[in-house]
C-alpha cells in the first residue's frame, strides 16, 4: 500500500484528527511527525501522553499493515511507552517506527519520537496481533 493510500485511510479517523503526517512507509520502517499543538497537550503546554500514545500506536499499526497477508486485519494487543523528554506546543516531534518481531500470528514494532532538538521523548514498544481473513 503506498503512503498517500495510507494517509487517505487515517486522515478521517483518530490519527488524522491529532495531525499524523506520514513521511514514510515500508514493510520494515515507518516515520511521520506531528505538529503539537495546544490541544494535543497538558495543561503545561507540553504534548500530553496519551498523544505521545496514540502516534506510536498508529505508526505500529500502520508497520503491521504494511506486512499483513492479504485479507488479514490487525489490533494492538500490548503497549509499553517510557517517558523520557517533553516536547513544547508549536514544536513538531518526529517519529520512527521499526521491527523487532514480524510473525505469522503477532508483530512488535518499537517506536521512537523526538523532539526538534533530536533529544528523544519517548519509546513505545507494541505488539499487534495479526487477525486471519
């Protein structure tokens, strides 16, 4: 599938409302960014985590699709997100998403966002399951 048939596909649902911008997709790497902007984050004015959640458990359910057999569906089944950095309103973080696991039956997809300094923010690591058609 290529990347502008992805975004179409997010861009009417959660990831397109929080600003997801996919750069690029393959089997084994996906990077996007995502401006953050006052309603994606705490009272701070620093990106909320469950924004920080929600782009890495996107870009690892888009990995996943990436490798799916034909037919197949996906659903994160785990998720584990260390915060390490903030990342400040009008900034763009960056984020790249890359295997550890690519099975038959589960996917684990490790997901590193940064902010614009480079400084990383946070480290998601996910397992999708993989749904037979």
């Amino acid at each position: 599938m290529d990347i502008e048939t992805l975004q179409a596909l997010l861009d009417p649902l959660l990831p397109g409302l929080l600003g997801i911008r996919l750069t690029e997709a393959t089997p084994e790497r996906v990077l996007a960014t995502l401006k953050v902007r006052p309603e994606l984050c705490t009272a701070g004015g620093i990106l909320h985590g469950g924004s920080v959640m929600a782009f890495a458990d996107t870009l690892g359910a888009v990995a996943t699709v990436m490798n799916l057999p034909a037919g197949a569906r996906t659903t994160t089944i785990e998720s584990s997100t260390k915060f390490l950095a903030s990342a400040a309103v009008g900034t763009t973080v960056m984020a790249e998403c890359t295997a550890f696991h690519r099975g038959r039956t589960t996917m684990v997809w490790q997901t590193l966002i940064r902010n614009e300094t480079g400084k990383l923010c946070a480290v998601v690591t996910q397992t999708q399951l993989v749904i037979a058609a």
